[in-house]
C-alpha cells in the first residue's frame, strides 16, 4: 500500500488521540473544547485519508481496532516530540539552551570569571561552557577565527575587523617579592626601591604588552630592569618569584590570589604604565542568545555595558 500523500497533521492528531483516550466522542469534544459532529466528521476523514478503520463503533461507545492502537502509540510519540521541538526551539531563543566558547588569560581567572561563570551557570544551566586557557594573543586569535564566541584578554592586543572589545576590569601592577625580602614588610615602595633587583618577567614573545609595559614602568622610574627569566603565565611567575629568581610585577588583582613564598607590595605614584585592564571581545553583531546572556553577565559584573 502506498504512503498517503497527505500526512494527518498535528491538530487532527491530537483530536485522535483525545478520541481514543477518551473512548468517546463526547467526552474527547468537552476536552478539546468543541462540538462534537466536527470532531466526528474529522475522525472519519482521518480514517479516509489513512484508508484504515481507526475505531470500532457501538451503541455503548468506541473502541480502536489494531490499526488505531497502533496510531495511538506513534501519534502519543510525536506529539510528546513535537511539544519538545518547540520548547527546545523557544529555550535556545531565550539564550536558555547552546554552547558558548570562552577564551580567557590567567588574571581573569582569578575573580572576575568566576563570578561570571557562576552567576551565569546558576542562571542558565543547560548551556555548555567551553574554556580555554592562553595568553592574550592567543584569545584575540581564537575569537578572530571564530574558534571562541567570547574571549578575556589584557589589551593592547590587536583585533581583526569585526572584532569588538569593551572594558570589564581596571587594575594595577603591583611588586611580587619572595616572602623573606627585605622591602616584602612595607605597606608601599616606589617602584625606584626595585632598580637593583633582578626581575621575572612576562614573555617578551608571548605577552609582548606586558613586557614593553613593565620595562616601560622601570625606565620612567629611572633604571633598566635586569630580566632574568621569562614567563608567559602569572602563576608561573610568582612561583619562580618564591624561588627566589627574581622579583616581579603583575596585575594586583592576581597577586591578591596569593602563592605560598610571595607578598604583594603596592607600588606607589600614579604611572600610567602601572595601570591595566581587562577587555571583553566578541565579534560585532550576529551572537546566539546564548553568547549575548554571556555578555549580559559580564556587563552586570563589571558596570559596563557590553550590547
């Protein structure tokens, strides 16, 4: 027998299926709300189109032959998936259902995603978080290329067209000295009192704007900073600060994290070269509602708006 050309459609099937629950047209009408000859001339037309008899019909009720039971199964199945069709639909509208892919650098793990991903899980539960680590070159890349929807990073970085960034998070470099140093008691110093220390510093290669930023901090301070090792992330550093490599300069907020062996020290004055941020990137226009919740989350946490 050939496949009808004209499928049931959703409406008449959930009339079948109050009908056969039911087991009677009137009973199946007060439920849909309707009278009851449209519901019946409906059933008979179902039956024609399907070219089957669905119900058996007496004068004590109705009861379904093979055929209609075994409609009643399916149609119970496709209506149950077409209710979740269209709440799936409606969840990923509302940014409550997805995946959004964030690329961060180590200092924006330190408070501010946290809270972000917290806040944001606790709210959204069923979207997919995807992180990944890497300096801020990388994160500008990733989010360039499409590989990351949102992406934490310590600008100046270079952007790609398309590419926008706001700001979420002001800081401030401060000194990491070795818990034993002689300067590691003092409520503030210049950063003048490190000109003869020995110092780690962020990866000239790979975290270039921090690099050029501290050695920029150390001339307008009056003397040259003798690097003796590089490191591209912050944990990194402050561990080879507890071995006492070396002193070092990091954001404050991820100095404040703490590591076993290290303090953190103000550094006094108003350089600008001692200030530095966190932006948040993401490509122009076009986000998922998923993303663009993200987004909301960053700007609630950070004051800024972000859409």
């Amino acid at each position: 027998m050939d496949i009808p050309s004209a499928l049931p459609d959703l409406r008449v099937l959930r009339q079948f299926v109050a009908v056969a629950e039911s087991g009677s047209f009137r009973r199946a009408a007060d439920m849909l709300h309707m009278s009851q000859p449209p519901l019946s001339v409906a059933m008979h037309k179902l039956e024609a189109q399907l070219d089957v008899r669905l119900f058996e019909r007496s004068p004590v009720g109705i009861s379904l032959t093979e055929a209609g039971a075994v409609l009643l199964k399916e149609a119970t199945l496709l209506l149950a998936q077409a209710r979740r069709s269209v709440e799936l639909t409606q969840a990923t509208a509302r940014g409550e259902l997805g995946e959004v892919r964030v690329a961060f650098i180590t200092s924006a793990m330190v408070s501010f995603l946290p809270e972000v991903l917290g806040r944001f899980s606790e709210e959204y539960p069923d979207v997919r978080l995807r992180l990944v680590e890497g300096v801020s070159v990388d994160v500008a890349g990733l989010v360039s290329s499409g590989r990351a929807d949102v992406g934490l990073l310590s600008p100046p970085v270079e952007l790609a067209a398309g590419v926008d960034g706001e700001t979420v998070l002001v800081d401030r470099l401060c000194a990491v000295l070795p818990d034993d140093h002689p300067l590691a008691s003092r409520r503030s110093i210049p950063l003048s009192a490190l000109a003869r220390e020995r110092f780690v510093s962020y990866s000239a290669d790979r975290v270039p704007a921090f690099h050029q930023r501290i050695v920029g901090a150390c001339i307008e301070a009056g003397f040259q900073p003798n690097i003796v090792q590089e490191a591209a992330h912050i944990y990194t550093i402050m561990a080879l600060v507890a071995g006492r490599l070396g002193v070092a300069l990091i954001p404050g907020s991820a100095a404040a994290s703490g590591h076993r062996g290290v303090v953190q020290v103000p550094i006094a004055g108003n350089s600008r070269l001692l200030e530095t941020r966190i932006d948040v990137v993401h490509p122009s226009g076009g986000a998922s509602a998923a993303v663009a919740n993200f987004l909301s989350h960053c700007r609630r946490s950070s004051g800024v708006s972000l859409l």
